[in-house]
C-alpha cells in the first residue's frame, strides 16, 4: 500500500473546502435531543454563566461524537455550566451543523475537519473557530469479500462515501488518487465509482448489491462488517502515529467573544468528559450507546458497537496538522480551491483548562488566531 506522501507533516498555510452548504429542509437544521439536559441535577446555589439562560449545542448521533454523547449523558455540560441549561440538537450531516452555527440556532457544535473548514473558509474565516479537539479513528474502508479481496481490487468497484466533500469523501479520493486511479470528483465516475450515500443507508445499500464496499466512520463501519463486510483498511494505518483528526469542538466567533465563560465552562466539561471516558472505557461506551438510544430511539447491538468503540480515540488535542493536510488532500481531489486557514484555531480557553487540570498544552499548527 503506497505511503502518504511527505504532505502529511507539513504545516502552515493550508487549503480549503469551498463546497456550496446542502440546501436545508424549512423547519429545522437537526433534531432536538429527546434526553433533554433538565434532567440533569444543577447544584443548589449554582448560578446561571455569563447571564445565559442556555447554551445551545450541536453534535451528530454517532460514535466519533462520543464526548458529546457521554458529556450529555452523565451531565457533564450541566454540571460546569451551573444554572445555564445546554440545549441539544443532533445532525446527520456537516453543512446543516455549519448553518444552524451561522443562524445562531447552536452556539457550539461537534464536527468533522471538512465542514468546519468548509463554513471558516465560505465566510472568509468571520463564522467560526475551532476551539478544541475531540476524537481521532473511527474510519474504515469495508468492503464485500466475495468481490474485493485486496487493495487492487477496488479499482472498477462502486465504492460508498457520506457525502459529496465531506471528510471521507476526500480521504478515499486521497487514497485512490495514491493507487494512480483517475476519479471525477463531482461526478465520482472515473477508475473506481465513487457513490454518494447517506450513512444510514448504506448498510442497505451493501445488502442490495448496489455498492461493493464503503469509506465510513464508525458505527457505519461496523454495521457493515455485520452484514458480512471485511475491514479492508483502517485510515489510521494511513497517518503517523495512527492519528488524525476525526472531530472537532467548533464555537461561532460572536459567541466567542460575547461568552468565553460558558465556553470555557463546555471545555471544561469536554476535558473531563474525555478524562473519564479513558478512565472507563466499558461504563463510557454503554453511556454513550444509551445516549445514542435517547437521540435516535434506537441503541446499538454489541457486534456493532463493541468494535466501533474500539477504534475511536477520545482527544482533547485538535491534531491541528492533520486538519491541515486533510484540506491539502482535498486539493489535491480537485475539489478544493486553497484559501488560507490562518486564523481557523482559538485553542486559547482549551489550554486554559488544560493548565489548570495539570495537562499539557496543545498545538494549534500555526493556524491559530494571529
């Protein structure tokens, strides 16, 4: 299997997506959180942050979200917040998260590296900053074994990805651009198919044939190996160290400025949160199941979730130099054109609350607010 090439470690100035955001359906951009956060105990005499009545946050129903799932679960953004209620909305897909951020219907949100670089670089780096890290992994090529038995064996085959330029979308056009396969991006027709799907249908789409195997995050990963998928790689043996950014914890820049308190007080919560879910990681992925079950009515078996969990790292680190040459393999996809990032990260309050908790300190790649 071909190396990623020397772009890897490079930092800087970096490029950037400049897909145009889905059209939104009219009545909402995510779905409430059916736990609402009331239910969580706030401690007699805590007082409401910064004034604020609540805190709205985004994150999507799945496993690479898993600090906000736990963090929600077990209380831990009530408990920092104080007398501020956090309100939930969950998403399917990254530009519905970027407009409600835009809209003001969140305050902060839990994301992937594309979309996050999509809506900085769409307002001319004025909507957003990326103010911490959350979770590195949790992305797998599955294929069907009865017709993909190796690498090479891609070529020709019609291969799911979420969504036109979202992060796995760019990763396999990265990879099959690494074997020498040519690959329109837009259309995803070229040397291997490229199908756009949504990951809650990818599963029956594997069932039916119509797609021999898919880039994924978990637990869409596992829910194909579930169906009779094999793992045919892991995108971590493609980064050193076998690390790269998966999710992010991004905050809209007027909140920012009018709130660091309760923002501060969310990072606090993600920090701990992370703390604890490395501490248990058995307890941490059954909350994070009955969170999921909470937000979609629906918990995950063991034969799915057990093996997501497993390669899903919770981080407070961003891995800002893996966001960076994430966007570098979106140029090199022909999706992207390469505005400057410089200015994408605040790791300001983060590093705060690292300090202050004995941690150390993170990196923001020299793409932080200048």
């Amino acid at each position: 299997m071909p190396a990623i090439r020397s772009a890897l470690a490079r930092r800087g100035t970096a490029a950037a997506v400049v897909l145009p955001l889905l059209a939104l359906a009219a009545c909402s951009y995510g779905s409430e959180s059916k736990d609402d956060s009331s239910k969580a105990k706030v401690a007699a005499g805590s007082k409401k942050i910064d004034g604020l009545d609540s805190v709205k946050i985004g994150y999507f129903g799945n496993l690479t979200h898993a600090t906000a799932l736990v963090a929600n679960q077990k209380g831990y953004f009530q408990k920092e917040l104080g007398a501020t209620q956090p309100k939930y909305q969950i998403f399917n897909a990254g530009p519905s998260e970027i407009e409600a951020l835009n809209s003001g219907s969140i305050d902060i949100g839990w994301i992937g590296p594309s979309p996050a670089i999509n809506g900085y670089t769409k307002s001319a780096g004025k909507n957003l900053r990326i103010i911490g890290g959350s979770a590195s992994g949790g992305v797998k090529l599955v294929v069907n074994p009865k017709k993909i038995k190796s690498l090479k064996d891609v070529k020709g085959k019609k291969i799911a990805t979420p969504q036109l330029g979202n992060t796995q979308d760019v990763a396999f056009l990265n990879w099959a651009a690494e074997q020498g396969w040519k690959v329109d991006p837009q259309s995803g027709k070229g040397d291997v198919s490229v199908v756009r799907t949504d990951n809650k249908i990818t599963p029956d789409a594997y069932k039916s044939g119509s797609i021999d195997g898919a880039w994924v995050p978990e637990p869409t990963a596992s829910k194909l190996v579930a169906e009779g998928g094999k793992v045919l790689l892991d995108e971590r043996d493609l980064w050193p160290d076998k690390k790269f950014v998966i999710t992010n914890i991004i905050v809209s820049q007027k909140f920012l400025k009018e709130h660091p308190k309760a923002v501060e007080a969310v990072l606090k919560a993600s920090v701990e949160t992370n703390k604890w879910i490395n501490a248990n990681p058995d307890e941490a992925k059954a909350s994070a199941n009955k969170q999921l079950e909470a937000d979609s009515g629906k918990a995950l078996p063991a034969d799915v979730l057990d093996p997501a969990w497993k390669s899903i790292q919770v981080t407070d680190d961003p891995l800002a130099s893996t966001l960076n040459t994430e966007a570098e393999h979106a140029v090199k996809s022909g999706l992207l054109e390469k505005p400057v990032l410089t200015g994408i990260y605040d790791l300001t309050l983060l590093n705060k609350v690292l300090t202050a908790e004995g941690e150390s300190t993170v990196d923001d790649a020299g793409l932080g607010v200048k």
